[in-house]
C-alpha cells in the first residue's frame, strides 16, 4: 500500500536547511498497523504529513497503490486524499459550529453523495460510534472520548484505504483511549491500512510493526506480530 524511498525533507530558514527526514525507507502493507515512534522533533509529523499527502518531500519515491505521490502538484494530492485517506488527531479537529451529523457528513459533500445517501451513511458509522444518540449536539457539549468517537466516524465514513492517526489518545484518559484503540483495532481487522504517531507504549503494542524514528533516519523497525493475526 505504501512504499517508501530514500525520502529527504528540508526546511530552509534563514541560511540554515535542516533535514526533518534524511533517507527513509520503509514498507506497509495493505491492511497493515503501523505505528510509528520517536522523540520530539524527529520527524514523525514531517513524516505523517508526506504520508497522507498534505506536504511533498525534497526528495525521493513515496508511492501509494502504486502511485508515485511524490512531485505531484498540490490539487493532485488534493484529489488522491478524498475518499482514500481519512484523519485523526489527538485534538479531535471537529468544527465547533457544525454539529455531530453535520461534521461527519462533511466529507461526503465534498465527494457529491447526494443527501439520502449522506444521511444513510453518517447513521450508519454513528452508530457503529455509538455515538448516534448525539448526533444533534455540538462538540462542545461531548467529553473527549465522545469527541474522538465523532472524529473517526468522520474519517472513515467515505471508506478510506487508509487511516492516519495522530497521538489519537494523547487528549484522553485510559478508558477512552482503550476505547479508541479497539475502535481503530477494529477498522484495520476490517481491512483498513493504518499509520499511527503515538508516544505511548501502550498504544504501541495494538499495531503490526513500530517504525521508531531517530534524528529523521528510521533507528528501527520492530515486529510485534505477523500481518493477519489478531491481537
Ligand atoms: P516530531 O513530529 O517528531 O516532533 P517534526 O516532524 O515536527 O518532529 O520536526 C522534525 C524537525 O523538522 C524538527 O527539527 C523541526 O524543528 C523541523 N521542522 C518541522 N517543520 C518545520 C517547518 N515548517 N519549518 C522549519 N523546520 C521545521
Ligand atoms: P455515552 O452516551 O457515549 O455513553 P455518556 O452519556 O455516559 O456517554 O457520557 C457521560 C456524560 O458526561 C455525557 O452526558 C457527556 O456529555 C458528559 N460529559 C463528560 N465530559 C464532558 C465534557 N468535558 N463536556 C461536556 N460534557 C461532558
């Protein structure tokens, strides 16, 4: 699903370019979790935005079901992201002004589902949620476990390829962020690819393989258990 090459990625300020990813390299598979570690400031959020095509890199191959994704232009990506990719973040990142329907309809309007097929499918993952007895609220007016739960039915409600989760449970306490973990543990067991930043452990050990990330260079890559096992 993706195949990653001798990526670089600089940023220059003032005289000085830095490398936020220097020559990295790996491989998921098609329904793969992947997570990926690594102290502040090694280049997992460089990473993880190249990964779901918001930002291009200096250099190198990234392709996608075989694409190559590197070069493209802006609207290119634009285009490859809806309905192949969905987002989670550890701030949730829902629009205060909408409310649970409206926010997890809100992908599916810019892929022009008509409006009985909308409603049907954001019913649909809201109660694979649990999180339908909601669905007139604000996010305001949900605890954060909610919020998450409203937050991945928003990005999976277009069936994406792949899930792209950032510290998805940094903003939650344990029982919510179990929660969440069976949630994305769940998804994947239904084919889903996932690539996961965390700082935890524990979340850690839901995935396939941890790609640890040192200085923007992959330090090492560990296999917690063989694609297609359950955890
Ligand atoms: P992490 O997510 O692991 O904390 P980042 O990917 O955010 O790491 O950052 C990796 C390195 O790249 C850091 O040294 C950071 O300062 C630098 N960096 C990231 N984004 C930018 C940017 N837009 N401009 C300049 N430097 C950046
Ligand atoms: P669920 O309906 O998903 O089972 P609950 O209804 O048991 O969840 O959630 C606990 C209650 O506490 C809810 O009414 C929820 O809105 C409320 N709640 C918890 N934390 C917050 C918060 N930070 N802000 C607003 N409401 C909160």
């Amino acid at each position: 699903m993706i195949q990653i090459k001798n990526l670089k990625k600089s940023f220059r300020t003032e005289e000085l370019e830095t490398y936020a990813l220097n020559d990295v390299s790996f491989k998921i598979a098609e329904g793969e979790f992947a997570a990926i570690m690594g102290p502040s400031g090694c280049g997992k959020s460089t990473l993880l935005n190249i990964v779901g095509m918001l930002d291009d890199p200096s250099s190198g191959s990234y392709q996608f079901a075989g694409h190559e994704i590197s070069g493209l232009k802006e609207y290119q990506r634009t285009e490859l992201r809806k309905g192949n990719l969905g987002f989670v973040f550890q701030s949730f990142n829902l629009i205060d002004e909408l409310t649970v329907f409206e926010n997890v309809e809100l992908p599916l309007i810019y892929l022009k589902v008509n409006k009985s097929e909308r409603r049907e499918k954001v019913l649909k993952v809201l109660e694979r949620m649990k999180i339908a007895h909601r669905e007139n609220h604000f996010p305001n007016q949900l605890s954060g476990g909610q919020q998450q739960r409203v937050a991945i039915a928003r990005a999976v409600v277009t069936n994406p390829k792949l899930i792209l989760a950032d510290e998805p449970t940094g903003n939650l306490d344990s029982k919510n962020g179990v929660e969440v973990m069976n949630l994305l543990t769940e998804l994947n067991q239904e084919g889903t690819t996932i690539v996961m930043v965390t700082h935890s452990n524990r979340d850690a050990q839901y995935a396939h393989k941890v790609i640890n990330l040192f200085d923007g260079k992959v330090a090492t890559e560990n296999q917690n258990r063989e694609l297609g096992t359950q955890i």
